[in-house]
C-alpha cells in the first residue's frame, strides 16, 4: 500500500483502497489543516470520505468540491488527488491558498461515487452510475447526477433502470447523494459547490434543467470565463463556458442545480480535458497536467468567492 | 471482468439538425447496445459513441448512409484498457 504520500506516485490511477490510505497519509502530513470526515457510507456500506481543509472556526464560509460522482470519469478522481496533496503542501507557501484557508473551509470529496468506481476496477471500466439495486429491473444503479431534487425526473433523465441517465425513484434516493445533501444542509454556510466531471472541456454553470437564464447569470459567466483564461494559461486547453443546457444539453437532477437552488450562487461543473483522441481512457501520463490546468482555474474561483462574500 | 475487444469509439461530427435528430433515433435504438459518452444536442460538440464490436458494421453502415461524418476515435477500446490495467499494475508494485 502506499504508505509514505512522499512516494505515492500522483502520475498514476489507483484502487479505491490506495486512494483512501493515502488520504491518511496526507492528513498525517499535515495534521493542523486537513482531516478526513466520514460523511456517511454507499449503498454497498463503504465509507464516503470527505478531505475537510481547515485552519480553525465552527463552520466558517465553505467551498464544496467533488470528483467522480461518474465513475467511469478517473481523471477527475486522480485530479482530485493532485490537487488535494497541491493545497496542502501550498498552504503557508502560497499566499492567495493561504489567505483563502484563513477565511474559509474547503471540502473536498475526492471518490463521490465509491461502489461505482470499485466496479470500475473489478467489473466494468464504462460504468457510470451507482450499484443500488432496483427493483423489478435487472438492471443496476441511478445516475447519481440525476438525482437531486433540481427540476427531477425532467427532460434530459431517463426514467428506464437500464439507462446510464436513470433518475432513480426518488430525488436523493441514492445514498451517495444523500449524504452530500445532509452535509451541506446541516453545515449551512458553503458559499461554492463545485462538481469535477470529465470528460469535453467545459465550464458551466445553472441551469441542466432548464434553458432560462439564472438570476446571476452574468456574474457567473464573467467568473467563468476568467476561471478558463486561468487555466488555458498553463497548456493553451480550450474551454467552453456557459450554461448546462446551453452547452451541453437540458438535463435535469443535477448537482449544481441543486446547490444554486438552496442559495449556493457559486456552482459550478467542470468537465475536464481530453485530447480528442481518449474521451473517458485518458492516459496516466496525462492525470498532472490536467490536473495542473484545472487546479489554476478552480483556484481562481475560490479566490473569487473569498473575495466576494454574500 | 466485461471486455470490449474490438469495440470501438467513434466519434461523430454532426454538421445539421437532421443529423442531430437521426444521431437521437441511433441513440433511442437498444438493439446496438450503443453507449453514447457525449451526446447527440448540437452541432458544435463531437458526438462520441462507444460501438460493439457487433454493432459496427451497422452504425458505420448508418452513418455513411446519411452522410454524416466520423472517424474511429479508439479502435479497439480493449487494448487501450489493457495498457491502462499494466499502468495500474506496474505503480502499484
């Protein structure tokens, strides 16, 4: 296992397992600033664990971050893990992390969707959705982001058990969706959530489940787009920015609709790099400068919401 | 462990709204046992669609018929998961 976050090698995918024994290692690293919370367990009973960035306060102002709620999308779970080990290591060096960590708490779910991405090392590489079983189907699993209470079992989700964009029964009947659901309600002061997808190079913002504009379109838009200058400074990575429906498609019971429907203005979703050639398959040699492009941009936002308080 | 030997990834430039609708009826379409990783919503984002090995000869058939552009983005998705298993591996040890 690895045991030493010195030796661990971040240009790598890894197992479920080694990922969550390195999140002790890092926290033994840096015991005064990152914790590992227990937010509750999956569908199959494994623990979900968040990465709580702190330097002290009861529930300072927060910014949420998860990666892999798909989990098939493995950059976005190794980006994670880059990115995490790149916080701590710059808080105290960096002075734009450091200043942000001195305002605020930043929640990091590094594997959001643990039994997916188990099955994805088992079973089947193309797997997406959660493991839950469901009833009279023999088909397995809810698209966790179609499951939150944001416009749900609307246009763009499946109703049918078979399909990847299921919605599942219930708007946060899935476990995994649950818990991040109860965190962030009874926490009540994150200021960002921001989801990592992968894959086609985008940044967006509300809404999935509808075309209309959000009231703070503009602002979120603005953000955005120097968020993705950010990041294309590193490698010249083109993005584009807008809204979920807008850039992509209409669909509904997605995380970030939720989020900005409980009062969350800062939500975002990234979807992170391919080169046109790997879509999901991105290979290892290319997990740290996705996750070095998309850390410039996501610190931007951060350093956006530190410095726009509401 | 499911293998994908010899399938295939094609990604798919729709160039108009008819292309969008029929790249929708390919997607509707359970008999292929397609899985679309983007999907078919404009003509400015590519359309890549995970294709069986049984299936391809139909879905490329589909598309010429129609004239709507692609080219083989992965040709054979199994060697590309192998090389990523090895990678797997060798960090592990």
């Amino acid at each position: 296992q690895e045991r030493n976050a010195r030796s661990f090698n971040f240009g790598a995918y890894h197992t479920l397992d080694t990922i969550y024994s390195w999140m002790d290692t890092l926290v033994a690293a840096h015991p005064n600033l990152v914790s590992k919370v227990q937010i509750g367990t999956t569908y199959e009973n494994r623990p979900m664990y968040v990465l709580k960035f702190s330097t002290g306060g009861n529930k300072r102002p927060a910014i949420w971050i998860d990666a892999g709620i798909h989990s098939r999308e493995w950059v976005s779970t190794a980006s994670a893990v880059w990115m995490a080990d790149k916080m701590a290591k710059d808080y105290g060096v960096d002075p734009s992390v450091t200043s942000l960590l001195g305002q605020m708490d930043v929640y990091l779910s590094i594997v959001t969707n643990p039994d997916g991405y188990a099955f994805t090392h088992t079973s089947d590489r193309m797997w997406r959705k959660t493991r839950s079983v469901n009833p009279g189907s023999v088909c397995r699993g809810v698209d966790p982001n179609r499951n939150w209470d944001a416009g749900f079992g609307g246009p763009g989700a499946s109703k049918n058990p078979c399909s990847d964009s299921y919605h599942g029964p219930l708007a946060h009947s899935e476990i995994e969706v649950k818990n991040v659901v109860d965190l962030v309600q009874s926490h009540g002061n994150f200021k960002a959530f921001i989801s990592i997808h992968a894959y086609s190079q985008l940044l967006m913002y509300p809404y999935g489940y509808s075309c209309t504009s959000v009231p703070h379109q503009a602002e979120l838009d603005s953000v955005g787009r120097s968020a993705v200058q950010a990041l294309s400074s590193l490698y010249g990575t083109t993005y584009k920015v807008g809204s979920i429906c807008k850039i992509i498609y209409q669909a509904s019971g997605g995380s970030i609709d939720w989020s900005y429907d409980v009062g969350i203005k800062y939500s975002f979703a990234f979807e992170l790099r391919d080169t046109g050639r790997y879509g999901f398959l991105l290979p290892a040699n290319q997990i740290i400068p996705t996750a070095s492009e998309t850390w410039l941009g996501l610190k931007h936002i951060m350093e956006y919401v530190r410095d726009h308080p509401y | 462990r499911k293998l994908f030997i010899g399938h295939q990834v094609l990604r798919i430039n729709a160039e108009s709204e008819e292309h969008i609708q029929l790249l929708k009826e390919l997607e509707d379409d359970e008999g292929w046992e397609l899985d679309f990783w983007t999907h078919p919503a404009s003509t400015d984002l590519p359309v890549d669609v995970h294709v069986p090995f049984a299936s391809l000869h139909a879905v490329k058939d589909f598309l010429q018929a129609h004239k709507i552009p692609f080219h083989v983005m992965i040709n054979n998705l199994q060697e590309l998961l192998d090389e990523e298993q090895e990678g797997l591996e060798l960090s592990a040890m």
